[in-house]
C-alpha cells in the first residue's frame, strides 16, 4: 500500500510500515510540514497515497467523501503518546487487510476498527 503520513504522527513510524511492504513518505520528508490541510491533502492524492492522521478534519465525509479519495485511516487513542501511536498503527497494518481500505475512511481507536466504504 502506499502510505502518507501525516505530520501529527511519529516519523519514525515509516520504517517499521516499510518493513511491512508499504510504500511510506512522511509530511516533513515533502517539506509539508506546518502547510493547510489542503496541500497535505493534495499532495497525498496526486500521489495515490492512504493518508494516516489524527486530525479530525480530514473526518468530514462531506469534504472527504469515501470512494472519491485514496483513503483516509483516522488514528484516535485515549492516550496517543508516540509509543502507543506507532504501536497501535503498526500492530494494524501487520494484522488487518488494510489493502482492502483503498477509497475509504477508516477510524482506529484503542479497541476497535470502524470501516466507511463509498457508494
């Protein structure tokens, strides 16, 4: 899968998804770092990639409709330290078929995995 990561996650998160098979870029590797949300945006779609956030306004399905994108995996922990971040997304990607999320909104919390497909 090709994988964006968004600037509000471990960078160091890339590594251990690439090891996984994913094909990975971060935010500040793209000198996005501190851009709207929209060229973050932008930039993942030109280059057909899975964005993976924690900001809640990539979670309107009115601005972000599943089936018109790459998808979207939306990261909510009670507590996301950069420990139970990199945990809980790489024990995701090692243990979901996440080739199945392509065009779709995904919210991951602690103990539950919610799947929103388009039309």
């Amino acid at each position: 899968m090709r994988i964006k990561l968004d600037e509000n996650l471990p960078a160091t998160l890339a590594e251990p998804l690439a090891a996984l098979g994913h094909d990975v870029d971060t935010v500040p590797q793209e000198q996005l770092s501190g851009r709207r949300d929209l060229d973050i945006w932008d930039a993942a779609q030109r280059a057909g990639r899975f964005l993976v956030t924690q900001d809640l306004d990539f979670s309107d399905v009115r601005d972000y409709e599943p089936g018109t994108h790459h998808g979207i995996l939306l990261v909510r922990l009670s507590n996301p330290s950069r420990r139970a971040l990199i945990e809980r997304i790489r024990a995701v990607f090692r243990d979901e078929t996440v080739e199945s999320w392509q065009r779709c909104l995904v919210v991951v919390t602690n103990r539950k995995i919610r799947v929103r497909r388009g039309r």
